[in-house]
C-alpha cells in the first residue's frame, strides 16, 4: 500500500475530538443519561478521549465503556468465534447511546454495533461519533458527529492510527499499488 497524504496530526485528531465533545454535549442539552460505547478497537480509545473532553466541560463524569462487535458481523457469520458476548458493564435501558468509532465506511460495522447493543437492552437513543466519514455507505446509516468528511475512491483505504494502540497519532489516506 502506498501513502497517497497525512489527512490529520496529532493537533488535528485533537481538535476534531474537541469540536465533538461540545457538539455531543449541545445537542443532548448536557450529559444526563448519557453514555459512550467505543467500538472495539479504534474506537474505544477515542471514546476515552471524547470522556475526558465532556467532563472538562461539563465538569462531571460521563460512563464509557468498549463494545465488541466480532459476534455480529455479518461477514463472520459462518466462522463464529466467541459463543460467549462480551458483556457491556454498563446498564443501557433507556439510556442515550453514542457509538464511537475511527472510519465510516459501509455501515456494516455500525449495524453490528447497533445489533449488539440492543442485546444488552433497550436505549432511549442510539447515536453515532465518527473520526473520519469517508462515504461509499452500503446501508442508510449516517454519523451524528463527524471529525472529517472525506470523499474517497474504494481503491483508497483510511489508516488510522492512535497513540494508545500505534504509539502516534495520525490519519493516513493510502492508495491499493
């Protein structure tokens, strides 16, 4: 794979992060209820993140907590892997749930998310905070929050890598040689 550009840094990951923490915060009219799911495995240590910046504004914890969607993907279906679902610690019945996730895609991945935590009971609300959109959705999903919209080919592919799993901070955009 070739690198075709640097879509964010470190400082440009951050801002978009901050921009949708308060935006999280506006259009619920606060934190109460509220809870972040990051999608296991980019998508947890933004959910972390997105906490930190909430309770920097509002001064007060938000819930979070890493959901893994390996069980619900509609292309594992024949290979299952785990017969047991990783149990959400946190109680999600009528609850506003914000899915955290690093790229939106197809939307297949959302929908697995979607699915499982249905599993762990009914919320009020589901909704949806992307890092990068980079379009070519295959079912009618959309983000709520979104860092970067980015057209993109399906010949590219969107690396994103997190200090906490890839030691640095950065969104690639490469190209299939």
């Amino acid at each position: 794979m070739k690198i075709k550009t640097i879509l964010m840094d470190s400082k440009a990951i951050d801002r978009a992060l901050t921009r949708i923490a308060h935006e999280i915060v506006e259009k619920n009219k606060g934190i109460d209820r509220l809870y972040l799911l990051g999608i296991k495995t980019r998508g947890f240590p933004l959910a972390v993140r997105l906490a930190e910046k909430i309770k920097r504004i509002e001064n007060q914890s938000i819930p979070y907590a890493e959901i893994d969607i390996t069980n619900y993907r509609d292309d594992l279906i024949a290979k299952k892997y785990n017969s047991e679902i990783p149990a959400i610690p946190l109680d999600l019945k009528d609850k506003k749930v914000i899915l955290v996730d690093d790229v939106l895609y197809t939307g297949r991945t959302v929908r697995a998310a979607m699915d499982a935590v249905m599993d762990f009971g009914r919320p009020a609300s589901i909704q949806l905070a992307v890092l990068i959109d980079r379009g070519h959705r295959e079912l009618p999903i959309r983000a709520d929050f979104v860092g970067k919209n980015l057209p993109t080919s399906r010949s590219e592919k969107v690396i994103v890598n997190l200090k906490e799993i890839d030691e640095k901070d950065v969104v690639l955009l490469t190209e299939y040689e």
